[in-house]
C-alpha cells in the first residue's frame, strides 16, 4: 500500500528562485507579492521618456528636449544607467547591491508603487519568462 503514495514534493511556492535562471521561477499569482523579497527589483529596469515623466524625474515640457541631452543629464543625477538612442530606451540606474532605486530599503515595497514605469506594471506579463515570476520567500 505504501508504494502507491505519492512522492513527496515540497509545497508550492516553498523553493527560492534563481535570478538569473528562469526555469527556477514559479508561475505567477498575484498573493505572491506580498510574502516575497522583491527579486523582480533587482532585474533592469528600462523606462520610456513618458514613464520618466510619470515618476516625477522629468516634467513634460522636458519632451521637447533632445532624447540624448534628457539622458546626459539623468546619468549625471544618478537616476539612469544607460540610454539606448535608438530605441529611445533608458535603463534605470541601480544600487550598488542590484536593488532599484525606488525599492524601500527596509520592507522592500516600491517607494513610487502608483507612479512605476510601464515595466513594472506589466511585469510578469511580460519580460524573460512571461506568466512567472523569480518569488522568494522573505
């Protein structure tokens, strides 16, 4: 009778994924939030000119400015890490441990939750594995 149980398994959501491995990442439901460590603010953020205006880092009379000058500035300022000038894409600087920048330090939540870029808001619908997310347990 025994040899017809089951293997064991651990219970859903128990295992920490690996960043960098998404075949470790678990798919995505949205309780999973608030009991994980925020793994997807350690992932690069890139931002569009609206999304900047949205945070509050530009205003929209900067949309008139030349994408590049808007971005020689930002890098300066320490908000952006890279611009692509083709794609007009900007990547959101990080901190020295990976964090983003808007990621609170103490719980972890993000500081401009109502103004996030379009990233954030659509991840884990989309990104690297689209529907899963890199949860981790706090």
């Amino acid at each position: 009778m025994l040899d017809s149980c089951p293997p064991y398994r651990n219970p859903p959501f128990a295992m920490t994924a690996d960043i960098d491995r998404t075949d470790t990442w678990v798919r995505y439901k949205s309780f999973l939030c608030d009991s994980c460590v925020a793994n997807c603010c350690t992932m690069p953020v890139e931002v569009r000119l609206p999304d900047l205006v949205r945070m509050g880092v530009i205003d929209a009379f900067d949309l008139g400015e030349e994408p590049r000058h808007i971005a020689r500035r930002l890098t300066k300022a320490g908000v952006i890490e890279h611009f692509n000038h083709k794609n007009c894409l900007f990547t959101l600087a990080r901190r020295a441990n990976g964090d983003c920048q808007y990621l609170g330090k103490t719980d972890r939540r993000c500081t401009i939750y109502e103004q996030r870029p379009d990233t954030c808001r659509n991840h884990p619908r989309i990104g690297p594995r689209p529907g899963f997310c890199a949860y981790a347990k706090k």
